[in-house]
C-alpha cells in the first residue's frame, strides 16, 4: 500500500478522507477522526510498496483529506 494509492481509491468511492497503517492497510471515511495529532514517530512502518514513505504504524494511522 502507498498512501496516494490509499487517497485515489478513497477518492475514487467518493470517501473524504484516506488513512493508511499497518504498511499495508488502506481504511477510509467521511469524518475526520476524533482523536489528537500524534508525533510521526508512532508512524514508524514503511509502506510495502514505497519504503521511502511512512504507512501508519501498530494503533497509528496516516490520515489524508479532506480528498
């Protein structure tokens, strides 16, 4: 999973918003997450299909949007 890979298939089910973790999972939604900001640091696993980019982590999600 890449994160634009993540956003296009949101966008393109006319989802608003886009999250990737666990370096593979793409999850997406309407709302934009209640929880705080977190420091990028808990977003530590490298994307299976890009390891130059972060993909979420364990209980950590990269989320985009609104898309």
């Amino acid at each position: 999973m890449q994160p634009s890979v993540c956003k296009a298939t949101c966008n393109s089910l006319s989802y608003s918003y886009a999250g990737v973790q666990n370096a593979y999972e793409c999850w997406c939604g309407n709302k934009k997450p209640n929880s705080k900001p977190v420091n990028d640091v808990h977003c530590d696993m490298k994307c299976y299909g890009d390891e130059h980019r972060m993909c979420g982590g364990k209980y950590y999600m990269n989320v985009y949007g609104p898309l």
